[in-house]
C-alpha cells in the first residue's frame, strides 16, 4: 500500500510537471504582438461651417460656406467609429473567417500551402505522441509497483539499462521531446503563413487608404486608421492560430482521450471527464462573455488617453504659448483615470473566471480519482490506470485553461477585422475604371487607346461646374473659364470664394455635383487618376514635408530621377546653396512635417520636387502667402522660370505677385464676376480687383520695412 500511495502521488506530480511544461512552451503566443500599440481616439468630430464678414465693397457679398470642405465632415469615419465597444451580434463571423483563410490558402503560393499542410500534420504527430506520454507512464508505474518487492541485481549493468521500466521511462521522455519538437516545428513553419498574411492585408489595407477620396481623408482621424489597421492585422494572427493550433487541437484532443477514456476505463470516466468539459466551457464562455464589456471599456478609455496624448504632443507648440502645461496634464490625467478603472474591472473579472475554471476542473479532478481509487480497490484497476487517467486529464487542461483567452481573443479579433474589413469596404466618390483613357505626357510615345499631352495642348476648361460641400451650400455655381496651353491664369477672390476648390475638383479629389472640367477637350471623368494627377504638379500653401532627408523629399517629386536631376531642380528653385550650408547638405532632416527648415526653405522644396516632376499643368494654391516680402520675390522669380512654357494656374492673395498673369479671374458667389489682365482690371475703378489693389497698397505704403499684408 506505502509502493501504491509512493509511485501513485510521483505520478500526479509528473503529470503536474507536463502541465507546467507545456503552459510555459506557450510563449511563442507573444510573437503576435509585433507590431507597436499606437494610442489613438476613434472618434471624429465634426465642425460648423464659418461664415465671413461682409466685404466693404457694394458690389460683392462673399459668404464663407465652408472651409475647402474640411467643415462639413463630421461624425464618426465608416468602420471607425467606437472601434472597441462594437456590438458582437452584428459581425458575421463566418464570412469574416472565410476572408480570412484566403490569405492562408492563397491562389498561386504553392510554398504556402505546403507550410500549411505541413504544420497540420506536425499538429496531430504532436498531439498523437502526446497521448501516448501517459500510456508509457502508467506501464512504467505499474512495472516498479510489480518489481518493488523483487531487489535488481545492480552489479549487472547490462540487466540494469535494459529493464522494462528503464525503457519504458526513455519512451516516456522520447515522446515527450518529439511531441515538443513537433509543436516548436509547427510553429516555425506556419509563422511565415502568419507574417505573409498579415503583411498582405496590412499592405493592402493601407493602399486602399490612399485610393479613398479626400473627402474621406478630411474627415479621418490618423490615429483611428493606425490603430484599425494595427488591431485588425494582429487580429488575423491571432485568429489563425486560435483556429489552427487551439480549436482544431482541443476538439482533437478530447477526441482522442474520450475514446481512450472509453476504451481502457468504461463509461463513469468518460461521463465524468466531458461533464467536466462541458461544465468548464460554459462558465468560461459565460464569464469571457461577461468580460467583454470591461474589455471594451478599457479599449475605448485607452484610445481616448492615446488621442489625448498624440493631440497634446502634436500641439507642442500651441500648448507653449499659452502655457497651459498643467491643463493638458489634467486632461490626459482624467482619460487615464477612465483607463484604469476600466482595467480594474478587467482585472477582477479576470480572477473570478480564473478561480471558477479551478474549481470546476478540481471537482472533476477529484472524482476522477475517486473512481480510479474504487477501481483499484476492487481490483479492476491498477496504480498506473490512476497515473493515466490522472495524466490524461491535466493534458486536457492545457488546451481548456486558455479556453476562455483564446474565446475572449478571438471575440475581440474579429470585432477589430470588422472594423479592419468595414475599412476595406468604404468606396471613394471618385469613379474609376479601368477602361478609361490616360494622358500620354510625351508625343514620342504615341498610343491610338490614350490622350497625348504635353505643354502645347494642356489647355484647361470648367463648363457650367456646380459643386457644394454640404448640399444646398454651393461653393462653385456654374462656373466656367478656361486656361489656354502655355498661358497663366490667376485666380483671386475672398476667402471661401472656391479658389482652393478648383484644385481639388481639377485633381479629382472631388467630384462635382454639375458640369464638366476638360483637358485639352477631354473629360477629366474618362481619364485615369494616375494619368491625370501625374499630368499636374502643385506648389501647395502649407507644404508639409516627409520626416526624411531634404534629398528625399525633392526626390520624391519623381521617384525615379537621378541624383544630377535631383540636383539641377535644386538649382532651378534657388535652393542648392542654402542646402550645402547645412552641415550634412542634403542628407540634413528635415524634422517631421519639415519643421526644421524655414517657410521659405520648405516653399522651395515644394517647388523643386514639383520641377523634378515636369508636368505639364502646374497648380499654385497660395504658395508664397506666409512669406516675408524679400522671400516671396525670390520664390516668384524661381516660380517664373519653372512656369514658363507650361499651363499654370495661380490662387493668390497677395495681387502684386500676379500682376503679369495672361489673366486673372475674379471669383465671388460661386461665379467669375470679373476676368481680365492686370491693368485692364485696374482701368475700371469699379471692379471688385480695383478694390483689391488700392486696399493692399494703401496697406504697403504703411508699413516701412515694405512688407506686404495678406488680406483676410
């Protein structure tokens, strides 16, 4: 009885032993996280559109309806909304997992599918090796029990090695170590599965953001787009392996057990092991399902605290200037607070389903034994048969502790891949079809299926263009000019006049509601974006710089010129000996956003990369408003030799920069009220531009250093 109650309690501190081994071979789970959390508010708010004064002149009243559209996105982006508190009852997990296993079976991947098969059936090897870690330790078990009586001879070596028991117990380690090596295995050959199908959605994801029209972008809120990608492409990884290396497994395990259980033990055992399962399940899905809401809690309260931050740190400057360290401290204090309250409900939860499980599985685990204790006693079993069935229900328990993660993981997954997927499924406003024509910049490269442009026929026309921001606020009504090839057009007029506008529907970040804009007397609709938008290059009012090397943010005008090119549209902007100032030239940063360089520094930059890429039409939206005087004659000389030859467009509000425009128009109301060139303008004291003029200059001769006013 001592040999029983010895080899009996060694039994259940081995298989203890497994369970603790094979709890901690679970740490290749935190691979998944390899992508960095990035702390963002989903939650876009919307604006009221600003109305400007009345101008003083009698003839035009210029009502500002919106800011370049800006104003009137508001409410949460599609998908974007509350990513975390989403309702699971409104996913549709299936055809969401059927999306899903796209990429883990790809078309033309025949290398993926092999790594496929292969971790599946290192899976079973795995799981099939395992089972067998009990059979050999009860055999083992009962072979010393038998031999406890029987002294070994130990002065024979030979008889010593080749016992039963002592080969017994090398299978046990063998399979142990094979089950091991074919789980690790498993993993290494699926990991490139996971990393290839998060990179292609990730991929895929962020292309599709790039094709979205701007209304979308002004309406985004970044941190909300990151943190649905960063979650929903984690989300992938970790659903496949909840699918693929805990589902599949456990349904396989207790398969298997079950009908060990039935075959060795009869049916009590088999009744109290699923009793126990089912028992399990149920609290820890219950439990899990109740923990959902805590969790969500908690993403919403950490993607506030995150917005927070990411608002605060971005306003760096603004915050400074009105010193109000204290207040954005209390502010993101408050978020945290909301964080860690949630996370405390989290956490307390977490205990109550982690004692649950415990006793569920200790009840089951003491019945079990007082089974196989009635059995020995009546001599139908051995002290081995307890071991195994001791053995068999730990190894059941490994799959089963992680059951509610993994349920409550995959729950929140899929919630993100909606998320991630409803963004995949946003549609821009910008029709495209594969069937349209493109402009062709070179005539030497000729095609019947495309448009020929060059600067000899890029000429531009708007026909009776309506097109309004929110419905019934129309920014352009009817409007229609043109801009003949080689000439250039400016454009003025009060703020909210539509000037900006006109960029934005020329380069198809819009769509007008009414009329139609050509090229060289084609609709801008039937040719491709990439054609079209590579047909025009723009000097913008704010340019906003990549935070990368001053070479790369010229070279990004054409990705493929060469360093002499790179170079000789430095020369032209008139900025390559303020470059090789710097102390490391052209490899100097530019700090993110290009914060490092002065305004004229960065203008400059705009206009070389826009003269690395040699377009045709050229679009200047204000480029050289919040410069100082002696800056903006530089950058006008620069801009003059960049233009010349090419189809331009100025949006000006300072008029002495475009005194020498082929034409200027006059926009209010939605309309052109006057066009003309600079002194034919001037020779009527009544126009609005006459206005203009004598308002700027009187405001010049005021100020002694000679600098010039931008009118509001």
């Amino acid at each position: 009885m001592a040999a029983i109650i010895r080899t009996g309690t060694y039994g259940i501190l081995v298989a203890r032993s497994q369970w603790t081994l094979a709890h901690n071979n679970t740490a290749w789970r935190s691979s998944m996280k390899r992508f960095s959390r990035l702390r963002f508010n989903t939650n876009i708010s919307s604006s009221k559109p600003i109305n400007t004064q009345r101008l003083k002149n009698p003839h035009i009243t210029t009502t500002r309806k919106t800011f370049h559209g800006a104003s009137t996105v508001g409410g949460p982006g599609p998908g974007l909304g509350k990513v975390a508190v989403t309702d699971a009852s409104e996913l549709n997990s299936l055809a969401i997992i059927k999306t899903m296993l796209r990429f883990i079976w790809p078309k033309n991947k025949i290398g993926l599918k092999a790594r496929v098969i292969g971790s599946l059936s290192l899976l079973v090897g795995a799981k099939l090796l395992t089972l067998q870690v009990p059979f050999l330790f009860k055999h083992a078990v009962d072979h010393l029990n038998n031999v406890t009586n029987n002294t070994l001879n130990m002065n024979e070596p030979i008889m010593a090695i080749f016992t039963v028991s002592t080969a017994l117990l090398i299978g046990y380690g063998i399979a142990r170590a094979g089950a091991a090596l074919f789980s690790e295995l498993r993993n290494a050959i699926f990991a490139k599965v996971a990393h290839d199908s998060v990179r292609t959605i990730a991929k895929n994801s962020f292309r599709h953001l790039h094709s979205l029209d701007l209304k979308f972008h002004l309406g985004r809120n970044t941190g909300a787009l990151s943190k649905a990608i960063d979650r929903g492409t984690r989300s992938v990884n970790t659903v496949l392996s909840a699918l693929l290396f805990n589902v599949f497994p456990t349904i396989l395990e207790v398969s298997l057990v079950s009908g060990v259980l039935a075959y060795k033990c009869g049916q009590p055992f088999v009744l109290v092991t699923m009793g126990t399962i089912a028992a399990y399940a149920v609290f820890t899905l219950g439990i899990t399902q109740w923990r959902t809401k805590f969790r969500a809690q908690m993403n919403a309260a950490d993607n506030e605290s995150g917005s927070k931050a990411i608002d605060s740190l971005i306003n760096y400057e603004t915050v400074k200037y009105f010193n109000n360290e204290a207040h954005e401290a209390e502010q993101y204090n408050k978020h945290l607070i909301k964080f860690e309250e949630a996370s405390l409900k989290t956490s307390t939860s977490l205990s109550t389903l982690n004692f649950g499980q415990h006793m569920i599985f200790s009840v089951g685990l003491t019945g079990m034994m007082l089974l196989a204790s009635q059995e020995i006693i009546a001599g139908t079993m051995t002290v081995g048969d307890l071991v195994m069935v001791n053995g068999l229900l730990f190894q059941l328990s490994i799959p089963l502790n992680f059951l509610g993660s993994v349920y409550r993981d995959v729950r929140q997954s899929l919630i993100d891949m909606q998320t991630l997927f409803n963004l995949m499924d946003v549609k821009s406003s910008i029709r495209v079809s594969t069937n349209l024509a493109g402009l062709h910049l070179f005539k030497d490269k000729a095609d019947s299926k495309v448009m020929n442009i060059d600067a000899s026929n890029s000429n531009i026309e708007f026909k009776d263009v309506i097109f309004e921001y929110e419905d019934g606020r129309k920014i352009l009504d009817g409007i229609s000019f043109t801009v003949p090839a080689g000439k250039t057009v400016a454009i003025v007029g009060g703020s909210g006049s539509g000037k900006s506008t006109i960029l934005r529907l020329l380069f198809r970040f819009y769509e007008p509601q009414g009329g139609q804009i050509l090229i060289n007397g084609c609709n801008i609709n039937d040719i491709t974006l990439h054609s079209l938008r590579k047909a025009i290059g723009v000097v913008p009012q704010d340019t906003v710089l990549f935070h990368n090397t001053i070479f790369y943010n010229i070279n990004y005008g054409m990705l493929s010129a060469s360093e002499d090119d790179v170079l000789a549209a430095s020369h032209m902007a008139d900025l390559h000996h303020s470059i090789l100032q710097m102390p490391k030239g052209y490899d100097t940063l530019v700090g993110e956003r290009g914060l490092k360089l002065s305004g004229g520094e960065k203008q400059r930059v705009a206009i070389a990369r826009t003269i690395l890429k040699n377009p045709p039409i050229i679009f200047y939206d204000e480029a050289t408003s919040n410069l100082d005087y002696i800056t903006e004659q530089t950058i006008m000389e620069s801009l003059k030799k960049v233009t010349k030859g090419k189809t331009s467009i100025y949006v000006a509000h300072r008029l002495s920069t475009i005194t020498d425009a082929d034409e200027i128009l006059v926009l209010g109301n939605g309309r052109v009220l006057e066009r003309g060139n600079h002194e034919s303008l001037l020779s009527d004291p009544s126009t609005y531009y006459s206005y203009l003029w004598n308002s700027q200059m009187r405001s010049n001769s005021k100020k002694s250093n000679g600098s010039t006013q931008k009118l509001d």
